[in-house]
C-alpha cells in the first residue's frame, strides 16, 4: 500500500489541520462524511461492597459530549499512559496524599491522557507473612483512579523499589523473603566477587522449594492469583487493561548487572550474575554434559565499570565471547533468562485466562556499548545480541507464545545525547527490538528511561511510535506508550503545555477517544498460551533481519514555541471569558 507521507501536504507533515479531515484520505463524497460519536466523558464508577458501599444506591450519572473524528486518522492512535509515582502506596500499605493525587489526575483527565500506570509492590501487599495479602490501600486507589474515567496499567513488581537509576523511594522484597536470604543468601544473584543484589531473588531459585515450603514462581503465581480475585470488579468493569509481569530487576527480563547499589556507573559494561551456588552447579553440570568439565564461569569479564576492550573476555578482536567457551556460556546465561521469563509468562497467563485485559514484560532498552563488537552490557545483562546474532528475537517469540506485549525502554533518546565514550546506539537498539517485535506479529509498547520535558524528546518518541508516519492502515504503529512519570515538574507550566501537545500528536491530532476498538485495540479475552514451538527453537533462530524503515523525523512534530504559543492564546481566552 502507497504510504499516506508521499501524499502529504506540508500543511500535514508540520502537523497542522489532522483533525479537521485533510484531504489525503478523500477519494470521493463518501469518504468525506465524519462519523458523529457519542462519547461517555465521565461515567458513574462501577460502585462495589468493597469499594464504594455507602453510595451503592446512587443513580449511575453519566455525561456525554460529541466528539468528531477523523476515522482514517484513528488508525494512527497512540493511547498513552502516565506512571504514578514508585511511593504512592507508602511502604506501611497507605495511600498518603490522597487530596493531592486526585488534584494531578484531575489534571491528567483534562490533558486527554488515556490513563495511568502503578506498581503494585510484593513488598507491601505480602508484607506481613506468607499469603497475607492486604490489597485495600490499592484499591482505594484503583477506585480514585476509575472515578476520574482512566484506564490503569498494573504492575506485578517482584522487585525492590531503590538503588536504580530515577528512584527515590525505598521498598524492599518482602521482609520474610529476606529473612530466608539471611541464612542462604544464594537465593539472591551473586557476581564474581561474591556480592549479593538483593533487589530480586535469583531465577536460580523458580523451582526451588525454599519460601516456606513454595518455589519463587510459585509465589508470583500466588500473588498474581490473588490480585485477580480481589480486584475482579476493577477488571471486569474494564479499568484494568494490563498487567505488566515483573521479570527481574525494575520488573525488567534481565539479570541486575548494572547496579547503582552495587557501584555501577554508567557508561559501565557491568558483571554476569551467575555466582550463586544454584547457577554455578547447573553450569558445571551442563559443561560436564558437553564434555568440556574445564570451562568456568568468567572471571575474565572485567568490572561494573569496565571497558570491554580492556578486558580479556569483551576485547573486540580475540576475545572470550568469540570462542566456543564463551559462545557456550554467553547461550547458557541468556537462556536460563528466557526460560525464567518464559514460565513466568505461562503462570501469568493461566491467572488471567479470559480476562478482558493484556498481559505485558517489559525488556530493558541497554543502549551503551551498542555501537561495538562485543556489545559487552548487553551481554552481562543476558541478551546475547551481536552484529550476526539477533538477542532479541528469541525473546518477541516468547512474548508471541503467551500473548504478551513486549515493553521497551528509552523511546525518547538519540545516539547524539549520548556521550561519544559510551558508543551507544539507542536509535538503531530501538530499530531493532521494536522490529523483531513486529516481524513476530506481536504488540510492542514502550516506556522513556529518563524524564523529559522537551520538544525533542517527546518529538523522537512520536517518531518510534509510528516509525513510518502516519498511513491510511496505521502500521507500523506502537501498541501504547507510558510515560514516566508524574510529578509537579509535569504538571507545571510550560511543561505541562508541552506534554499536551505531545499527548494530541501521538493521538494523530484527534481528541481523546473512549472506545479502543475504534483504533483496532479492542480487547478480547486472554487466550491460552501457545505450546507449539520450543524454546530450543526459539534460542536457534538468532539471524539477523534488516530492521524496518524509519524516517529521519516524524512527520507530526511539536514546532519550536508551539506549546507555548498555546499556552498564551489559552491564558488570554481564559482571561477575557
């Protein structure tokens, strides 16, 4: 199909006029006619014992607005969401500065922000023992956040909140689970040096009777199967469209090796995490298998903040990662992690089988060191990728065999932002996963890594997100993207101008649309996972594909003063009313 960008009218390509039916998509009268919807602005919570008993006699109130849209531009909807902050359920299980949070969602709503995004920390809910759930603080906020017409993304955060880059607030695992740990720290993951990360227990450990006579995955399923049960109305009424499976470390599919905590610093290649007594034993089990009982783990890989040319196993000509040692370890590691995501994926999917919802993971976006050989940080993180392997295939595959959206990090970051020293790559790494994503025909969504503010950042997300620009079929087009994260600098002038601006170009110019399956997103209950193909298949199939084709700039950009220009006309039209 002819791409609707060689049609475009400069008046279109600055972003100008989408909403009002430019005349690319006009062929004939017919085309031509608008499509009046009514829309529901603000509906009467669904009103539950749990959640809102005292006013469960109330008439349900409901508002409507008309709303025109331009159904070809629909195609082209980006919804987004917004992160809550990491601490707004505090770590004593209560929703502290409730009057506060229903002022910045008041102000989300009218920005036309589709919804919202919160972690739902293992931390608090099961705080107090084994299976002593307290969901009630998360449900009052669930109830907030369904009062103010939002959607809301749920994280399954099996991870500690704290020592990773942008947070600011403390919550460990459970303090139980930790306790397990004092008396066998191998539960944790463990670098060379011995070291433990306590941020999230060691996918050595998923199978292992060790917490009370459970397995690791066994508690994540647990969790996530209460979660469904105490937060059914919120599901079922169609609040709840995600749940994002936490997987590792900041609830990414990934080992924890680069960690502040640890005295990681970036741009540093970081340390396998592969030390513990579980991992060691099922790796000299499997080189013994092989016939090669000699080979070790690495102890030639350097430090967190190493160069990898400067050491012995990452140096780009002859190094470790080269040879059949290395080649046999780098597959080892990379694939206990997608075995780990790959059961985990499987649990979450039979919780939520049938729901009206998606099931999502996130992988992390390593872009230092991308522009190398040995793509040293990607490689100590487990995502075996190389110039003639393809780390992430493997992984779109897994995320197409539980129905699952791959999540990806640093949508907003250009090679040119970086330090030239850190050889990063994050347009061309963007190009690439979010390609495997598509080439496997999965959802692929996307987060910002860092917070911005400004024109050029918001501008390189709208590019990532519909990569060709915009076309009469939409495609490529990102699933949803969620920024990270609310705050007062947010919500404060310019920026909150900015955002907005940011918020109707990813929406193609159209007003906020209530109805999903208007811009092909309608969701239909969570299938079973498909059982067809095998992970060996999967770890075989790494040949490189040319990534899909991107323009040099979108074609829907926030100009230079723009968001202030609006912000001025709506102050003096304010004012004069």
């Amino acid at each position: 199909m002819t791409s609707v960008l060689g049609m475009m009218n400069p008046n279109l390509i600055n972003g100008r006029n989408l909403h009002k039916g430019s005349s690319i998509f006009v062929q004939d009268e017919e085309t031509k006619k608008r499509v009046q919807w009514r829309l529901s602005i603000k509906e009467g919570s669904l009103r539950t014992h749990q959640a809102t008993a005292s006013s469960a006699t109330e008439p349900k109130a409901t508002e409507f607005n008309t709303t025109t849209y331009e159904d070809k531009m629909l195609t082209n909807y980006v919804p987004v969401y917004v992160m809550l902050q990491l601490g707004v359920i505090t770590n004593d299980n209560v929703l502290e500065n409730e009057e506060s949070l229903k002022k910045q969602l008041k102000k989300l709503k009218q920005s036309q922000v589709d919804g919202v995004m919160v972690d739902v920390w293992w931390g608090i809910v099961e705080s107090k023992g084994p299976k002593q759930y307290q969901w009630s603080a998360y449900r009052n906020l669930f109830a907030i956040v369904q009062s103010f017409g939002l959607k809301l993304q749920a994280i399954m955060s099996f991870h500690r909140c704290g020592g990773n880059i942008g947070d600011d607030v403390n919550i460990p695992i459970p303090k139980w689970v930790l306790e397990i740990g004092d008396s066998n720290p191998d539960i944790f993951y463990t670098n060379k040096s011995g070291n433990r990360n306590k941020e999230c227990l060691s996918l050595s450990v998923d199978n292992l009777s060790l917490f009370r006579g459970r397995t690791a995955v066994e508690m994540y399923r647990d969790y996530m199967k209460s979660f469904r049960e105490n937060m059914e109305d919120f599901i079922s009424s169609g609040v709840i469209i995600d749940i994002e499976v936490g997987l590792g470390p900041a609830g990414e599919l990934r080992y924890p090796s680069y960690s502040e905590t640890q005295g990681w610093v970036f741009p540093g290649i970081g340390e396998f995490q592969c030390y513990d007594k579980y991992l060691r034993s099922d790796y000299e089990e499997e080189v013994r298998r092989i016939g090669h009982p000699e080979w070790k783990l690495p102890e030639n890989a350097g430090e967190y903040n190493s160069v990898p040319g400067e050491t012995e196993f990452f140096e780009y000509s002859n190094g470790t990662y080269l040879k059949e040692e290395g080649n046999f370890f780098l597959s080892w590691y990379s694939k206990k992690l997608l075995l780990h995501g790959d059961q985990i994926l499987d649990e979450a999917n039979k919780v939520f089988l049938g729901c009206k919802l998606k099931i999502a993971a996130k992988v992390s976006g390593i872009h230092w060191w991308y522009k190398t050989e040995s793509h040293a940080a990607e490689l100590t993180a487990g995502y075996y990728n190389l110039k003639n392997r393809d780390g992430y295939r493997a992984i779109a595959k897994i995320m197409r065999r539980h129905h699952a959206i791959l999540n990806f990090t640093c949508l907003e970051m250009k090679n040119t932002e970086q330090p030239a020293k850190a050889k990063s790559g994050p347009q061309e790494l963007v190009q690439q996963v979010l390609s495997s994503g598509w080439r496997e025909g999965i959802e692929v969504a996307g987060e910002n890594a860092l917070p911005r503010f400004d024109r050029n950042g918001y501008n390189q997300i709208i590019l990532n997100a519909r990569p060709n620009g915009v076309k009469q079929d939409g495609k490529p087009r990102m699933f949803g993207f969620t920024y990270l994260r609310l705050s007062d600098k947010l919500l404060n002038e310019p920026n909150f101008s900015t955002f907005k601006m940011f918020l109707k170009r990813m929406h193609a110019n159209q007003e906020y649309c209530s109805q999903p399956e208007r811009y092909n997103h309608e969701l239909l209950p969570l299938e079973r996972s498909r059982n067809d193909e095998s992970l060996e298949m999967f770890m075989e199939e790494t040949e490189p594909f040319d990534p899909f084709p991107w323009l040099d700039e979108t074609d829907m950009s926030i100009r230079p003063f723009e968001s202030v220009l609006s912000l001025l006309r709506s102050t003096f039209l304010r004012k004069k009313s």
